[in-house]
C-alpha cells in the first residue's frame, strides 16, 4: 500500500498512507511480551507506543466514519420489502450496512468493488492482529456493525409518507395531488436529495440555497395544488395560520405584496372569482347588496323625515298661519253679543267676547287670544288646554305639529280680568325662527328697540304691553344648585311682586328704561333657549297704563354688565358663578 488508491476516496487513503499506518507484527510483539528473550532493553515502551500509535489510528478510522453521517440506502424492490409483513403492517425499515456504498457519479462500478475489498481487507487484518486486545476488537466490531448510526430513508414509494409528517394542522378543502412515484428499486440520480445525500455521506455542506429550502419545508411546509383542481373544487386562496405566510392552491402573482402577503382587497377579490368559477355567489357580495340596502332605506328615511322637519313642516306652518291671519274680521268691532249672528251659526260664543275672533272660535273653542309683534314678524292666535302639554304639538286646528301653538298657562281662569302675571308659552326650533324664534333678538339691546311694544289680546280685548326685561333662568332644580327662579306665577300680593321685580333686575340683560311698580301687571312670554340644556328665555313685558302713550323710549336702555345666570350657565361657559350664595326669591 505504497501508493494510494485513486480510486479511494481521501478519507480512506489518509488511513491507508505509509506515513500513517505501518505493517507490524502484532504478535511477536504482543506474544512474548514476558519472556526473556528480549532484543532490546526498551522494547515495552516500544511495543506501549505503538500499541497507543494503533489504537489511536483505529480511533480516527471509527470517527471518520462515523462522522460521515447517515448512508443512502439502495431502495428494494416493492415486492421485497412487503413480501414478509403482515397484512395491515408496515415492513420494517432494513438495517444500514456500512460496508454497502452508493455508486457515486463519476465512479464505475467495479471500482467501487475494488474500493470495498481495499477496506474490509484492511479492517479484518488489523482485527486479526487485535485479537488479543478487547478495547480494539470492541472498535472493530462497532464499525463493522454501524450499531450506532441511524437509518435513513432516502425513497419512500407511497407519496401519503411524503406530507404526513409535515401536513398543516387544518387539512386542505380539495386532494392534494402525490407526486409519481419512483420505479421499483430505481434512483433518480439527477434529483438535488440524491446530490445532497451523497454530499453528506462525503462529509460535504449541502449547497446554501439547498439548505434554506430544507428548513423552510420543514416548518412551513407548502402544499401546492394544481390551478385547475383548485378552480373545479371552488378552492379559496388563503393564508394557512402560523408563524410564516405559507398558500395553499395556485395564487396570482399580482395579488401578492412585496412583503409576501396578501392585501385584504384582493383577498377578497380571489374568493368572489373563485366563487364565481365554481358557480356560487360569494358571501361578501350578498352581505354587501344587504347592507348597501338597508343604507338606502336609511337614507330615504332620513331625508324624508329632514325634508319633512326643514321644508314641509315649515312650509305648511306658514301657509297656515296666514289662513288662520285671514280668518279675523278686522272690520268688525264690538262683541258677538252686539252682533246679529247668522242662521246657520249655532255657536255658543263666550259672552263679551270680540266679534273678530267669532270665525276662528266656530273652529276651536280652545281658542283665547292672539299675539303680534310686527317687528318680529310674530302674528299668532293663542289657545289655552286643561294642561300645559296639550298644546306643544298641535296647531289651532288641533292637528299635530312640531311648531305646536302659542297657549296661555292652564291656571289663568279668567282672562275677562287679568292676573298678576299672564304667561305664555310658544316654542323656539334651533333650525329656524318660527313661533317664538324670533323672540332671540330680544338678548341684545337692537332687538328691543326694534319691538319695544307687544300687542297681546285676549277674545275678550285688546292690550299693549311695552317690554320690561329679558333674561335666562333653567326649568329644572339640577340646573341651578336644586333651585328653579318661579318667573311663571300667576297671582302674588304687592309685597311679593315688588321683590319679584328686584330679581328680574339682577337677571336682565340691559334696562329698557321702563318702570313697574307693586300695582302694576305684567305679561311674561316663555320659550326654550339653548345656552345649557333646559334653558329658558324669559322676556316681560308691562301693561300699558291707562292715558299712557303707546310709544317707548328706547335712548334710554342700559346694558347689564354683570347678569345673573342660573349655575348651568356658568358651568357650560367655565366660569365661576358670582351669585352662588345669593338669597333665593
């Protein structure tokens, strides 16, 4: 063994060197190791170095061989491996023969005989030589058996073998196709696992790129199912669950980001033409129809009732207030009972009340009295109900309506003979200036001046009332520290309205330059305001005396700098209420 064998592979030929390994006769040495023929006097140590030398190089022969990893198999013929296994049983995996070597490519066949008979020649001589040492033979033998290396399957003929180790948690909704498979104890030598096993059986890296792909498979496994299975089967294109973004079936191209995933919208857009391919209607566009559905609805709804609440219902108000206007019988004066009624009018008419009002009485009897302010374009009629409620949503024809009606409180019982206070109620809509919207200018100064004087009558007569005051107050305890300022009472002793009227004078926004005093009566006008929630604006007017002029000086208004505002008020404005400890009226 001078020279190498080129037709070893490097490994065995680093063994085999003369530099390495040295022909010795194990048993002169090892025989008469007591006895007294001796050739020299050092020859122990001698035979102990070259008994260490041996072991040493049989240790490195094991490790290489060892460390050359798992060795391909020659797959057996089908009928060879189940021909002994029981029905119902998976044969046995055959044990790996170290001694059996893969022909190589580039390699013929007979070297790689003359390669196998170098080795196990080698390997049975120096086990003759070893006989006599245990821990050589013990070597050898595991060596020679291969105990501890572990089979490795390199061709499984069933392609179920192939993803039932690695198949996804949840099964795919269509059969995956099985590759072909192999002939019968044949090798695809041309196929990157056959390159790569044999580079590992060589002690070789398999390639970069090789590697990569055999981690990634490994934990996520890919099941790719043909385009047209998937289409016949009305398969979905989704992502399977887990840490990397795996597909299953044949995804387009141009519905993958850059990143790897797939956007929502053309997720959606796989599913509706996959469904449409398999003929179904996809689920997405039914709940779609449903919904863009019940949204027009909603939209019809809704601009029905805006059109309603902002056109119609403004509209028809109008309209109606003006019918109501032409109802009176200006012309006519004096009382019903001085007038000869007509024969077919059997109306039992109020006594004393004013002719004028007779035509729009014959309509409602709730009828009691008529407001205008020119200025403000407010020309009204009022009526008055058992109650304070009935009137808010119902015309003077009794018809239901948002703008409702101007209506005198419940508890004014005889308005022949005024009371101390004749409060009236109309409502303020926020979208517009209808009923008593108009009644906001009344905040500023300009306001009055514009309409210092209000003509409010009764059936029974007419009156003027020159207004007085304007102010803020709340219709709730809650608003005001558990405190509501009792602006609508009806009927108080002098004493009381005297102080009533010091109250207004703190609230009020500017001083008319009207005066009032104990003897006086007053007319209060009420609607919401929207300062806070519950807010009220409060105007009061004074009657108009007798051999008074009906003129008001208006160069004489005076601005409140500080008014007083319920404690709403405040808190909706941030700031700190200076009236908080005021004494209660």
């Amino acid at each position: 063994m001078a020279d190498k064998d080129k037709n070893l592979p490097d490994e065995i030929n680093s063994i085999a060197d003369e530099e390495t390994l040295t022909e010795i006769d194990l048993g002169s040495f090892l025989a008469d190791k007591d006895s007294e023929e001796v050739v020299f006097d050092g020859y122990h140590s001698d035979i102990e170095k070259t008994e260490k030398s041996l072991e040493d190089e049989l240790q490195s022969l094991y490790d290489d061989i060892m460390s050359t990893g798992p060795v391909t198999i020659v797959p057996q013929k089908l009928d060879d491996i189940t021909s002994d296994a029981p029905a119902g049983e998976s044969p046995e995996e055959p044990k790996v023969d170290i001694r059996e070597k893969v022909n190589s490519p580039g390699v013929s066949a007979e070297s790689n005989d003359s390669a196998k008979e170098d080795i196990m020649s080698m390997i049975e001589s120096l086990k003759s030589d070893a006989e006599k040492e245990p821990g050589f033979d013990r070597i050898l033998t595991d060596i020679e058996s291969n105990e501890d290396i572990a089979p490795f399957v390199s061709d499984i003929s069933k392609s179920d073998d192939l993803t039932k180790d690695f198949a996804p948690e949840k099964e795919p909704q269509v059969p995956v196709q099985s590759a072909p498979a192999k002939a019968p104890g044949g090798i695809d030598t041309d196929s990157a696992e056959f390159a790569d096993e044999l580079a590992a059986l060589l002690g070789d890296k398999p390639a970069p790129q090789a590697e990569a792909t055999a981690k990634t498979e490994a934990v996520n496994p890919v099941v790719n199912i043909p385009e047209e299975t998937a289409q016949e089967n009305g398969f979905v294109f989704d992502l399977l669950p887990g840490d990397g973004q795996r597909t299953v079936g044949v995804v387009p191209d141009e519905i993958i980001e850059d990143d790897g995933k797939i956007t929502r919208k053309d997720r959606q857009r796989a599913k509706r033409e996959t469904a449409e391919l398999s003929g179904k209607k996809y689920k997405g566009d039914i709940i779609r129809r449903i919904v863009l559905a019940v949204s027009i609805i909603v939209i019809l709804v809704s601009s029905a009732i805006l059109a309603n609440t902002y056109i119609l219902e403004p509209y028809k108000y109008k309209k109606n207030e003006t019918a109501i206007s032409d109802t009176l019988d200006k012309e006519v004066t004096g009382t019903v009972d001085e007038i000869e009624k007509d024969e077919d009018d059997d109306t039992e008419y109020p006594s004393g009340m004013l002719a004028k009002y007779r035509h729009l009485f014959k309509v409602n009897s709730d009828l009691k009295g008529w407001i205008s302010i020119p200025a403000l374009e407010i020309n009204l009629p009022i009526a008055q109900a058992s109650d304070n409620d009935y009137y808010l949503h119902r015309n003077i024809y009794k018809k239901w309506t948002n703008y409702g009606v101007p209506f005198y409180d419940y508890r004014i019982e005889d308005l022949k003979n005024l009371p101390k206070n004749t409060v009236i109620y109309g409502h303020n809509m926020h979208y517009d200036d209808l009923i008593f919207g108009m009644l906001e200018n009344y905040r500023e100064p300009e306001g009055f001046k514009s309409a210092p004087v209000i003509e409010c009558n009764t059936i029974y007569g007419d009156h003027v009332w020159f207004v007085y005051a304007a102010f803020i107050t709340n219709s709730a305890p809650s608003q005001d520290n558990g405190y509501v300022f009792p602006y609508n009472f009806i009927d108080i002793s002098e004493q009381k309205f005297a102080e009533y009227i010091q109250e207004v004078d703190k609230r009020k926004f500017y001083t008319t330059g009207v005066d009032i005093s104990p003897t006086d009566k007053i007319l209060t006008l009420s609607t919401c305001c929207y300062d806070f929630d519950g807010g009220r604006l409060v105007i009061v007017a004074r009657l108009k005396r007798d051999g008074e002029s009906d003129t008001v000086d208006t160069s004489r208004v005076v601005v409140n700098s500080n008014p007083k505002y319920p404690q709403a008020w405040y808190n909706a404005n941030k700031k700190t209420n200076p009236y908080a400890n005021d004494p209660r009226w």
